[in-house]
C-alpha cells in the first residue's frame, strides 16, 4: 500500500469520530451532572446573557457530536460544535490564552482542538462514509 493510495474520506471519518465522538463525552458529562448547567448559567449571567441558553450545550455537545459522528448534516453539526466552543473559550478560558499549563502544552488546547476540528469539518464535510454525505 502506498501513501497515494490512501483515501480522504477515510480520513474524514477519523476526524469526524475523533470530534464528535470526544465531545460527546463532554455531553455526557453535563447529562450525569445536570448541576453544571447552574454554573454554565451563572457565567453567562456574568455577561448579561440569559442563564436558560446553558440547555444551549446540550445542543452543542450531544445532538451536533452525534450528528458529526454519524455523518448526518455533518457540516452544521461542525458548526454547532464550533460556536458552542467559542463560548466556552470566552465564558471560562479567556484568562488561560496566555498561559502554559503544568506540563508545557497551551492552557486552552484542548478547546482550541474541539475549535479547529469542528471548523475542518465545516469546510471538508462528512466524506462518502456517512448517513447522508455533504
């Protein structure tokens, strides 16, 4: 097998799985432990947004991951994903730009990773191997 030979929509599935599936998680997490849609809540009141967009994240880290994971709108899904870490990026992590954690690595790379791969499947799409490819 040669490298020329390897498939780009294979490619996207590991993204997409990769984002969605990981997020997902995420989603899981605030489904478990419902109290932390209290604290998201309370952050956006900070902001003078109302608390009741908090059920926003179940939106953005249940139904868009899935939507990702299965290739179903896979763009919009990215999308979703997207904005809901900008607002995690402004809500809770603006103070850590600048900042390196314990080990060396960027404060906010893991959001900044959720970030960047959501807004690759915007613009790549779900690939062939997906419910409805885009």
């Amino acid at each position: 097998m040669s490298l020329n030979s390897l498939d780009s929509d294979t490619g996207k599935l590991v993204l997409r799985l990769s984002v969605g599936g990981l997020m997902l998680f995420h989603g899981i997490a605030k489904i478990m432990h419902p109290g932390s849609l209290e604290f998201i809540g309370g952050m956006l009141a900070g902001f003078g947004l109302p608390a009741i967009l908090a059920y926003g994240v179940y939106i953005g880290e249940v139904v868009a991951p899935l939507m990702v994971v299965v290739g179903y709108k896979a763009r919009i899904g990215g999308l979703i994903i997207a904005v809901n870490m900008l607002f995690a990026l402004v809500l809770a992590h603006t103070g850590d730009f600048f900042s390196l954690s314990e080990h060396g690595g960027w404060m906010v790379e893991l959001q900044m990773f959720y970030l960047l791969s959501a807004i690759a499947v915007v613009f790549l799409g779900s690939g062939r191997q997906a419910i409805k490819p885009d």
